[in-house]
C-alpha cells in the first residue's frame, strides 16, 4: 500500500525524529530465535507465510540436531519433511533447505556466506532472506522489507513506493545514518504490535504526530 498520491512523504528532520522516538521505545531484536548464521539462515527460510512463534518451536528441535548443513543433508527431504510438517510450504522449504545445505557444503565449506549476491545464489534465498541475514547474522545495515516494513514505510508516509524493492531503495536514501543498522527491526516491530495492517492502534502510536497518513484515527 503506498502512499496516496495527496499524502505528503516526511521532511529529513520528521523522518529522524519518527527513528529517534521508536528506539526509545522499541528494543531491536529480532524474534526469530537463532545461535549461529546458519541457525538464522535456516530460520529464515522457514518464516515465509508463517508465524516467527511457530519457526521457533520448530528450530528449537531442529538446532541441536542438525547443527550442520551435512546434516541436513543426511536427514533427507522425506524426514525433513516430517520435521517441518507444521511449517506453511512445507515441502518447498524442505527442498530449498537441503539444496542450500548443498551449496553451502559444497561451495562455502558448509559456512553462510556473507555477501547479498552469493546468499541470493541460494536455493530458497530471495533478497529479504539474504538482507536479514546480512543485517542480523553478519551486522551490515541492510533494510528487509517484508509486509510489515512496506506497509510501515507507505501508510507513515516515508516512502511512497508500489513494492518492496523500490520501498527498500528509497528508505536507504531516507533513514538516518546512525539507526540504519536496526532500522529494519524498528519498522517490523512497530508494524507487528502498533501499525498493524487491519486496526492500527494509532491512539497510542509514539509517532501519530509525524504519520502523513490520511486515514488514521484519531489520536
């Protein structure tokens, strides 16, 4: 949802106060659970069209028993499949992990790489996956756009853009240098619990008075 076109984007200095008063307010960690980039990568993975709640019951069985791609590998698609079986997608996220557990035995000495084009060669591994990965796994300041981000981005007026990439392109010119690292975590999270996409609680919203948005409630 971007913008419409008579809502006004935020000015430089809207948009440094709208960062700086979310990280008073929102602690930026991610709720994917994880212990090493390979963790985070197969986390990852597992979260398109599903709940972060419901990878982490999965990965809490899955981190200490397959800790290494080869081992995944040695598992087989057939039980991986049963050990993923509450995952939406099941059976593609299956096939996309053992081929990037492949790739990554085969070709990365079974590490995760640490760089956007050698991650996106992955089975399974679009540009959000490899962006948190980057951002969390590795520390870079990469921006993640998911649903939550592209909505957060458009409705606050941010951006005024008609998908993720171009959303993504126009907050790196956009976000402030020094929150640019967890800028990611501060969009998603305000996203998740406040700026929710059917009933945004813009009455306790820290940042309802910077929001360009026309149609939020008042406050």
């Amino acid at each position: 949802m971007s913008p419409p076109s008579r809502q006004r984007l935020l000015k430089p200095a809207e948009i440094e106060a709208f960062f700086a008063i979310l990280a008073e307010r929102i602690d930026p960690k991610p709720e994917l659970a994880w212990e090493t980039p390979f963790d985070l990568l197969i986390a990852v993975v597992l979260s398109a069209q599903c709940t972060d709640r419901n990878v982490n019951r999965v990965t809490a069985r899955l981190r200490p028993r397959y800790p290494r791609p080869e081992d995944y590998l040695a598992l087989g698609e057939e039980r991986l499949q049963e050990e993923i079986r509450s995952i939406g997608l099941y059976r593609n996220k299956a096939r996309s992990i053992l081929g990037l557990c492949r790739e990554l035995r085969d070709r990365y000495h079974g590490e995760v790489p640490q760089t956007r084009e050698e991650l996106e060669a992955l089975p399974g591994v679009g540009r959000k996956t490899a962006n948190v990965v980057l951002n969390v796994a590795f520390g870079q300041p990469t921006l993640a756009v998911d649903t939550h981000v592209f909505r957060v981005a458009n409705r606050t007026g941010l951006v005024r853009a008609t998908n993720p990439l171009e959303t993504e392109r126009q907050l790196l010119t956009k976000v402030p240098q020094g929150v640019m690292l967890h800028a990611h975590h501060y969009l998603i999270l305000h996203g998740r619990y406040t700026c929710k996409a059917r009933k945004p609680d813009c009455a306790v919203c820290p940042v309802a008075s910077l929001c360009t948005w026309p149609s939020k409630t008042s406050v």
